[in-house]
C-alpha cells in the first residue's frame, strides 16, 4: 500500500511537471488537470488509509513501538509530499521557471512554494522525468556489474578455498601414514633389542656352562691320574 501511494505520488509530479510544459508552449492543459486532481483525490484517500491501517496495527499490538514509529515517520513524509505537490499543482509553469532560474543565480527567491525544487541536485537540475529515470537505471546498471565483479571475486576466494582444504587434508593424510610407519618402525626397533638381550643372555649362559665342564674333566683327569 506504501509503495503504490508513493508511485501514485511520483506519478502527480511528472503530470504538474508535463501540465507546466504545456502551459509554457501554450498548449492545452486541461486534461491535465482533470488527471492530477483525480490522483490528488487518490493520493489523500490512500494517505487516510495508511492512517488507519497503522493505527489498528499500533493498538492492537500487531508491530512493536519501534516498527509503529519508522512507519509513522514514513507516512509523515508522504503528508509532507503531499501538501507539495498540492502546491505545486496550484501554481503555474512561469513560477516554477523562476524557482529554477533563482536556484541557478545562486538564491531563492522569497514566494518560492515548491520545496521539491529546493532540494533538487546539480545533476538532475534541467533534465525531465525521463531523462532522471534513465539516469537511475544508469546508475543501477552500474550497481548491478560492480555486484557482479564481487561476485566473481567472492567466487574466486570461495574456490582457492577449497583447494586450500583439499591441500590440508591431504597433508593431513600423509602426516597419519608417516605416524603409523615411524609407530611401526619404534616396535620393530624395541622387538628387535629385546631379541638381541635374549641372545646375549644365551651366549653368556652357554659360555659358563662350557668353562664349568672343562673344569670338571680337568678334575676328574688328574683325579684318575697316576701318581709316582
């Protein structure tokens, strides 16, 4: 509902603003008339509607107190804009053409009754509905391919990304391999010691063992020797 009372506003100012050209070449205006007072009729109808929907919305707990005050500052502005296109729709096309050549001479002048003009930037001053409207598609277009350059760049991370965690896994996996073989070799290396005390301790053992049985024949050797 917002959104169609704001077109239904922009639409009363492109007719004051064709209205007005009309006069200025001395041509009929009175269909334009007849057009902008119905849409300013509509315009109002639409505004009291809002009023109402926002007021039921308030009191009935519909939207919190802090939503109830952004959409009252909304519809403050379009009572704003409505009051100007109003007066904008009462004058004529030669004060609106004094309004704009007081603002290129650097001053108001004081009867001035047109505030959308007052605001109106150095870019758009002198160009029509049209040519405003396709300077913002312009600079959407503009917009939408800086967007999409992002979007390439956001993309372009996005896959470096993924080839990074793919990198890491993979390092990650020869890492757990190089674990397991250094764990494997450390039991090899401690079976390996201990089957080398074993046979030491073998070596040792048979070592004795072969001193005591010569000691033992040398014994009985001079025990069954003959003496003289």
């Amino acid at each position: 509902m917002y959104d169609s009372t704001c077109h239904i506003a922009q639409e009363i100012a492109e007719k004051i603003q064709e209205r007005n050209r009309c006069q200025r070449n001395g041509e009929s205006s009175s269909k334009l008339n007849v057009a902008i007072r119905s849409l300013l009729q509509n315009l109002k109808e639409k505004i009291n509607h809002l009023k109402d929907l926002l007021l039921q919305a308030v009191s009935t707990h519909q939207i919190t107190q802090l939503e109830g005050d952004r959409r009252q500052s909304l519809l403050d502005d379009l009572l704003t804009r409505q009051r100007q296109l109003q007066a904008s729709y009462k004058n004529d096309g030669t004060e609106t053409d004094v309004i704009r050549t007081s603002l290129m001479t650097g001053g108001v002048k004081r009867g001035a009754t047109n505030p959308w003009l007052l605001e109106e930037s150095e870019e758009t001053r002198g160009l029509s509905f049209d040519d405003i409207r396709q300077q913002q598609q312009r600079i959407i277009q503009e917009q939408d391919a800086g967007l999409d350059t992002l979007s390439s760049v956001l993309s372009r991370q996005k896959q470096m990304g993924q080839q990074i965690g793919n990198e890491l896994e993979e390092q990650n996996e020869i890492i757990d391999d190089l674990t397991n073989l250094v764990e494997n070799t450390d039991d090899k290396l401690r079976n390996q010691t201990r089957h080398v005390k074993m046979v030491d301790k073998k070596s040792t053992s048979c070592g004795m063992l072969v001193v005591i049985v010569l000691l033992l024949i040398a014994i009985a050797v001079v025990a069954v020797w003959p003496t003289k």
